[in-house]
C-alpha cells in the first residue's frame, strides 16, 4: 500500500507471501502467475501489488531478498502471522515460479472498478424478501443487543473458513455462520432494523445478512480491497470505501444498488493534490450524513444525505495519514487518528472544523473506539501500534479536550474496549512475540495496568457484550477460538471456536460506542 502501512507491517514482513496460492493444486501448471495472483494473494497483499493488510509484493519491495529464504516462508509459514505453512500444498515448482513472478512485477497502476462493475457485480441470492421469517430461527433477547459478529478468516483467507459467525452473547453459544468466501473483515449492524447487517471482505464485496434466518440476501463488490464501510442512522444508506481502486460509493442499503461514486482526491497537508485510499466511514446518530477519512489526503469529508447529489464539506490539513476513528458526544465529535503525526485530531460535524489536535502517541490507532464516562469526565482511549522506545495507550478529556495521561503497555497496540459497565478498558498486545498472545486491563479508575490476560493464539480485537458483563477476545492465527472473560472477575468462562477469528462487533454498539453514546447517556436521554 503506502510507505506508513508498510512501515507498520514490518513485524509482518516473514508474511509477505501470506495468501500466496490458496488454490495451488487447481493450477499447479498454470503460467498465469498474475491471475493467480489478483485470485488468491490481492486481497491480502494489494491488486496493484502495493500492499493491504499485508506487506507489498513487488520487484521494488523484495529487490535482494532471497529466493531461497522466500521459499522457506512459503513452505514453514510464519508464526503469530496470517502466512500459513504450504508444505505439502504446493510443490517445489509452483513455489519457485510465483516467487520469481513477484520478484520481476513492479508495483501495477491502480486498477478501475465502475460504478458500472459494481452494478454488474450485484448478486441477489433471496429474491422476495418477504418470503424471510418474521422473527428470529434463535432464542436472544428481543432488541437483538446481544448478538455478536465475529470476521472469521479461515486459515488461507479465503475458502470453508471465511465466514461472519454470530453469537449470542448471553450464552455464549453461535446462532449463524454465514459464508463469504474471502475473509470477512468488518461487520455492520443496521441501526434502524435489528434483522439486518453488513459484511464487508477483504475483497470488498458487502454482503446484506438476514439475521433472522442466518443467511445472506444479496451481495455486491465495491471495489478490489479496502475496509471502509458505515450504515446512516436511519438505514437507508450505505457507504464503502477502497484503497484499491481510490473512490468511494453510496449504496441503497435495501438493495445494494449503487447511487453515486466519489473519486477520492484532494490537496494534502503539504499541498500536493494526490489520490488517496479511504480511511474510515462513520454515519452519525445527531444527523443525515456519512463522514469518510481520506487517508492520504488528510482530510475528512462529510457528505449530506438528504440534500440533492449528496453533496460534500471538505475538512482540510487534519493530519498527513489518516485512518481510523470513533464518535463521542451524542455523535457529533469525531476522534480521528493520523499515524505520521503521532496526533488524534478532534473534529466538530456539526460545525465541520476542526476542534483541536491531541498528542496520541506513537502511530495512533483507535480502532472502534472507546469512549466512556468516569467519575463525570468522558474519557477517551487511544492504542498505538508503532514500534517506539516507550509504548502507551494515550488517555482525554473529551469535553476539554486534552490528555490526561499516557499509560504505559508492554507493547504496541491497536484495539481498546471500554463499556460504562466494565471496570476496565482492554487493550491488544500486537508485539510480534508472545506478548502478542496478551490482553492488557486499565483500570478507568486510576487508569493503571491492573491485569494481563494470556489468552492464548495471536490475542485481537476485545469487544464487550452490550450490557458489558463479558469480555470478547479474538485467539486467531494459532488459536482459533474466540475466549469469553467475566469483565468484573477476569474468569474465564467460555470458548467459541472458529478458523482465524479477528474483529469481533457487539450490536449494542450500534446504539452504544460506535454511533458516540454510552449506555448512561442513553437512560439520561429516555
């Protein structure tokens, strides 16, 4: 992808051969190594070979590396990393021929996907709707609050094991798997129907789930990667975002039909106009209106749904690389993290201007999002996944807007989970060594590591139930289960088991930490 995500891969670097031949047998004398490419490694690693979730795979980006060392990692895989061993999978010649084509293929220009192809793209598996049950084929509480989704990769990214598997998280016990071929990597809850959400893979294709039946109604590719999703608050709309190709589309959110494409470009910080990949998109719970980060760009766009062509504010100079963000206040405050500014920058969508730039770190990351209230101030939790001499999770005041304080962790981080009725906020050790089977626990209170949690498998991504009684945690890579914790005693108290668990997404989130609202907030507001 980009220089900063390559940086950010470096622990990641033995897996730059990650998704490398899925399907090896079915083509094992195949010359056409770029297809097998684009089908089996782009998700992971870029369809222009510059990189996604993992490192770029390019004549530039393995100039000296050694074919034999390359080799090895593709035959042992690599440990606490998505690169799986292929020993016995692939033989010697198709490994030797892709690792000669990667090393001859220069990074590729970024190739197109249409609104066109998107149209093309729509797949409609249940043609009426309302053929679909009236309620729920499971027992769980009737505000849907305590469904869980969880992005299950599979152990090759793709095949049998990609899924998003939903649980009931009052028992612990799954309800629904519903395939999608790729690895599923966002789950998105519709706010204004409880039977509906939204799978997005790391193919970009989004899936519409029926969560009453378990099962997926249509589907439409969006682009070739890029994570970026976000349902409006009334769910009418959605709105997705690529890395690859650089633009982003509003969709019915009934029908998956595509509205209206954005080209995303802009002037950045420095003042070169440059096409940027999409950060996050969020839609808010005060107003009609998606808000979508441009990454390289550095700005954040807000998009006006109920006025005429969906029209767009421009947010300048908010950071040189932007990426993920959370809502706090009711949804109108936006904390974005900037990774080459080491910054959250704070943003105002009801006056569309920036509030404030906050000191977040070392390569801030937000991830979901925590804000909660503790003893009368809402406070906000940063992780960070840089390597820095001195690794922290970074602490604000959100009604002053200023850091309180930088809490020392024992090593990078990227996902932290707060709820009002959890005595701790969780963080994800990622360090690549075994404190990245690790889940940290701040108390809110003195805001000091209290625990550490050895969770087993590479430990990812913890989400508190809605009601915040239990702790969610992803054991993926080794693991394979998803470990349940008693958020007051730490106990362990359940094991959901699955392919390569990664993100992990409450519904209560959906009235709770995502759209900006806590559930105090939310009784003081009845």
């Amino acid at each position: 992808m980009k220089n900063t995500i390559k940086t950010l891969n470096k622990s990641l670097l033995a897996s730059s051969i990650a998704m490398l031949l899925s399907s090896g047998a079915a083509v094992a004398k195949s010359d056409d190594f770029h297809k097998l490419y684009q089908d089996n490694c782009a998700s992971c690693h870029g369809s222009d070979h510059g990189g996604y979730l993992a490192p770029a795979l390019n004549s530039a980006t393995l100039k000296g590396r050694s074919p034999t060392a390359l080799r090895t990692i593709v035959m042992a895989g690599s440990f606490d990393t998505l690169m799986p061993p292929f020993y016995g999978k692939l033989d010697d010649d198709q490994i030797r021929g892709v690792i000669k084509h990667l090393q001859e293929t220069p990074k590729q220009p970024n190739p197109a996907w249409t609104i066109d192809d998107m149209k093309k793209s729509l797949k409609v598996y249940v043609k009426d709707e309302s053929t679909l049950p009236a309620k729920p084929s499971f027992q769980i509480d009737d505000k849907f609050e305590n469904l869980i989704g969880v992005a299950a990769r599979g152990k090759y990214g793709r095949g049998e094991g990609s899924k998003a598997i939903f649980i009931n998280s009052s028992t612990h016990q799954k309800v629904g798997e519903v395939p999608t071929g790729t690895a599923a990597h966002i789950i998105e809850f519709n706010p204004a129907n409880p039977r509906w959400a939204y799978v997005k893979t790391d193919t970009a294709e989004i899936f519409k789930v029926d969560l009453y039946s378990m099962q997926a109604v249509r589907s439409i590719k969006t682009g070739w990667n890029g994570p970026g999703i976000g349902v409006s608050r009334d769910g009418k709309y959605i709105m997705a975002g690529s890395f690859v190709p650089h633009n982003a589309v509003i969709l019915n959110a009934d029908t998956l039909e595509p509205l209206k494409a954005f080209e995303l470009e802009g002037t950045d910080p420095d003042g070169k106009h440059v096409s940027s990949d999409s950060g996050m998109i969020i839609g808010t719970p005060y107003a009609d209106i998606f808000a979508i980060a441009l990454e390289n760009a550095g700005q954040v766009w807000v998009i006006d749904l109920n006025k005429e062509g969906f029209p767009v504010t421009r947010i300048e100079k908010v950071g040189r690389h932007l990426h993920d963000a959370f809502l706090t206040h009711g949804g109108k405050k936006l904390m974005i993290a900037s990774y080459d500014d080491s910054i959250v920058a704070a943003i105002d969508l009801e006056k569309r201007e920036i509030i404030k730039k906050l000191e977040a770190g070392c390569v801030p990351h937000v991830g979901g999002g925590s804000a909660v209230k503790v003893d009368g101030r809402t406070l906000g939790f940063g992780t960070n996944f840089g390597d820095c001499d001195k690794t922290v999770v970074s602490v604000w005041d959100l009604d002053k807007m200023e850091v309180v304080k930088q809490v020392p962790v024992s090593g990078g981080t990227e996902s932290p989970a707060a709820h009002a009725n959890a005595p701790y906020v969780a963080v994800d050790i990622i360090s690549k060594d075994r404190r990245a089977r690790t889940v940290q626990l701040i108390d809110k209170k003195t805001l000091e590591v209290a625990r550490t949690l050895d969770v087993g498998g590479h430990a990812y991504f913890p989400e508190y139930s809605a009601d915040g009684k239990f702790l969610y945690i992803s054991a993926g890579y080794n693991g394979d289960e998803v470990v349940v914790y008693d958020s007051n005693t730490l106990q362990k108290v359940a094991s959901v088991p699955m392919e390569s668990p990664a993100g992990i997404f409450s519904r209560g989130r959906v009235k709770y930490m995502t759209r900006g609202l806590s559930p105090d907030e939310m009784e003081q507001a009845k």
